[in-house]
C-alpha cells in the first residue's frame, strides 16, 4: 500500500510525518481522526520501485469478479457478527489487494461519515459497482437486512461466475481449433502452393478443377494480401463500432439468442441471471416494478433487458406477472407456469429460484453437451478442407506420374 507524508495543524502546532493508507482520502481521514487538520499531503516513491506501480492508474486493475465476491462474503461475515458499517469497510481497507478496490472504500468511509447512505456511496464508482449492485444494497437499506443483501450477492455473483466459466470452458476448445485451421489455411494458400504451381505450369497439362481452384486462390492472395487484411481489419473495426452503438448493441444481443448451438445457452443464462435477481428482490420485499426495473438494467443484454422493461409496462397497465412473462415470448411454458403458481401462493421469490435453478441445469447440462455438438461440424469443416488439398495437389501430381511411366515404356 502506497506510503504519503503529510503535514498538518493540531493544537495550533505544525506536525509532520507519514502515513500508509490506499488514496490521499485515506490520510485524511485518518489525520482528522487523530484531531489533525490536513495541510499538505504528498506520495511517497519508494525507491527500486517503477512510478507505474504506483501513480499511473492506466496500469492498475480493475477488481475482478474474484475480489467482488471475497468482499461481499467479507462484509456479510463482519455485518452478521455486529461490525458496524463503518467499521467493516475501514477493517477491509488494508486487506484488499486491489488499490481500485481500496481507494474506492476510502471514498466510501468518507461518505458515510458525512451521513451518506452506502448505496449512494457505492453508486459514485459505477465501474466497480454494477446497477444490480447498488440496487441489492439499497434493498438491504430498505429492509434493515443489510448482512443478508450481501450474502445474497456473493452467492449470486458465484454462481454467475461459473456458469460464464462453464460457457468459455465449452468455447475455448472450438475457437482454438477454427483459429489454427485458418492460419494453416493461409501458410498452405500463400507459401506452399506457390511452389507446386511452377512445377504444374511445367507439366503442360489440363488441371483438375480442385488444381485450378487452389492456384487461384493462391495468386489472388499473393497479389492482394494487403488489401485482403486491410479489408479483415476494417470489417472486424466496422463490426466493434457498430455493436458499440445503441442499436447495434441491441441487434446484436437479439441475433446472439438465436445463434446456432450457443444461442441457446446463452439464452437459458440471461434467463436464470433474470431469475436470481427477481428472487432478490422479491426476498427483499421491493415491489414487481422496482425489481423488474432493477433485473432490466442487469440481465447484461439490452434486447432482454427492453422486453423486461415493456413487462413493466403492462403490468402497469394493470397485467398480471405472469400474463406480462407470457407476452414478452422470453420463458417457456413450464417457467410462465412456475411464475403463474408464485403468483398465487403470494411465494413469489421461491418459485423465481427455483426457475433460476432450473435454467442453470439446463446451462450446465448444454454446456457439458457443447463439444460434443461441435466436434462433427470441426471434423466436417477439416475433413473437406484436407480433401480439396488432397485432390487439388496430389492429382496432378499422380497425373505426372503417369505420364512419366508412359514415356519410358
């Protein structure tokens, strides 16, 4: 943790001396605790030690998921035992191991001392704390269950940590495999072939097709291969700006629902990170309006996230949950009657977890299935491509061979 001096009045006197402490904010809470008012403050640069380290935030991390949930756990672990909520956050200062993280609760001590509540607190770094975030706290500011929101978010953020792991795990393998195959495909077009090609033009003879299709293919990427990379650099730039935009954003999350093999998947996830907040803030006591408004803003798809909003638009209008769900054509028939039961046993917060649940099996279940979808597409695609290779150079090369032995004889 970064070291200041500082130097200070206290009692009408001058005092100097230095402190340790995550962000300048940190000192000054800790001098007006000591009864000392502030009058310079100054880092320390230890020496043998890189600026970057230490004063140049473009190389500090951002937390991670890992230390959200080691801090949501860390703060329902010292709430439950009595800690009050100041107290909880100066004891985490010190242990954090990201200077984002700390600095961001030194802030945090400093507003709540001066009668800030915490989720407003919290919303002045958006960056580290999402919108489900704040609004699970502000429930447990509502309720007087504060120690509760937390564990609630530490067991949410877990479980959505793996069920995202679980997805790249499953991808990682594919991706892998079509990324060596394309850059095999380009050493063979633009450094191998070439050479079988003066040899065939010698040979003097008609080509099968296959020959002729890879020659072609060679001499075009030989002689446009700027252009063809120029070409992939700004359709992928095109692409990133464009999903950037409002609706490119929102194009894009309702075509990546529909996606062959995946899409369903990550479909299925989007629904039980739906499910688990509503139960939240249903457990919580928040009205259907206020937890749908919540859920919208952190499913993490802006097309579910709009379809959650036109929801609360009819229930508004004087709809039912259920009737709402079954409009916005987003859950199956056995959820909507999952959600149709909650309704009416008033249990609402249950039967969300349980269809939570339920979408998480499904999660894990297509994820485990994933590679072994995949895997006939992978031995399809490599299979024809080792054919064409096969036909377009080994033919003429047989062909060659034949002519040669007919000479002789």
């Amino acid at each position: 943790m970064p070291k200041f001096k500082y130097s200070g009045r206290s009692d009408g006197k001058i005092v100097q001396g230095e402190l340790t402490a995550p962000s300048t904010d940190g000192v000054v809470e800790q001098l007006i605790n000591r009864k000392i008012q502030p009058i310079s403050i100054q880092p320390i640069v230890e020496k043998g030690r890189g600026a970057g380290e230490v004063t140049l935030p473009m190389f500090v991390e951002w937390p991670t998921d890992d230390d959200l949930i080691l801090f949501s756990r860390q703060m329902y672990t010292l709430l439950k035992s009595g800690v009050s909520l100041i107290r909880s956050f100066q004891g985490l200062v010190d242990s954090s191991h990201n200077r984002k993280l700390s600095e961001a609760m030194g802030k945090i001590i400093l507003d709540l001392q001066t009668g800030k509540d915490l989720s407003s607190a919290m919303a002045e770094h958006p960056r580290i704390f999402d919108t489900l975030y704040i609004r699970i706290v502000r429930m447990g500011e509502e309720t007087g269950r504060m120690e509760q929101s937390f564990r609630q978010l530490y067991e949410y953020m877990e479980v959505d940590k793996e069920t995202r792991k679980q997805i790249k795990s499953a991808l990682r393998y594919p991706t892998f495999v079509m990324i060596a195959i394309t850059i095999a495909m380009f050493i063979v077009n633009y450094f191998v072939i070439p050479n079988f090609a003066g040899m065939f033009k010698k040979f003097g003879a008609d080509l099968p097709f296959f020959t002729q299709l890879l020659l072609s293919t060679s001499a075009f990427t030989q002689k446009y291969v700027v252009q063809i990379a120029a070409i992939v650099a700004g359709v992928v730039w095109g692409m990133r700006y464009y999903v950037n935009t409002k609706v490119g954003r929102l194009n894009w999350d309702e075509r990546k629902l529909n996606l062959p093999l995946v899409g369903t998947i990550i479909n299925r996830a989007t629904m039980a990170r739906y499910a688990r907040s509503f139960a939240m803030g249903a457990q919580s006591g928040l009205p259907v309006i206020q937890i749908l408004t919540a859920v919208s803003e952190a499913v993490g798809n802006t097309y579910v996230e709009k379809r959650i909003k036109e929801m609360r638009t009819s229930i508004e209008r004087g709809e039912s949950l259920t009737q709402a769900a079954y409009g916005s054509e987003l859950f199956t028939p056995l959820v909507l009657q999952m959600m149709a039961v909650g309704e009416e046993t008033g249990n609402m917060q249950d039967m969300m977890r349980e269809v939570a649940e339920f979408y998480e099996r499904e999660v894990a279940y297509d994820v485990k299935n994933l590679s072994s979808a995949i895997e006939p597409i992978l031995l399809i695609v490599i299979g024809a491509m080792v054919l064409i290779l096969a036909l377009g150079i080994f033919l003429p090369m047989w062909d060659m061979g034949s002519a040669a032995m007919h000479r002789k004889s």
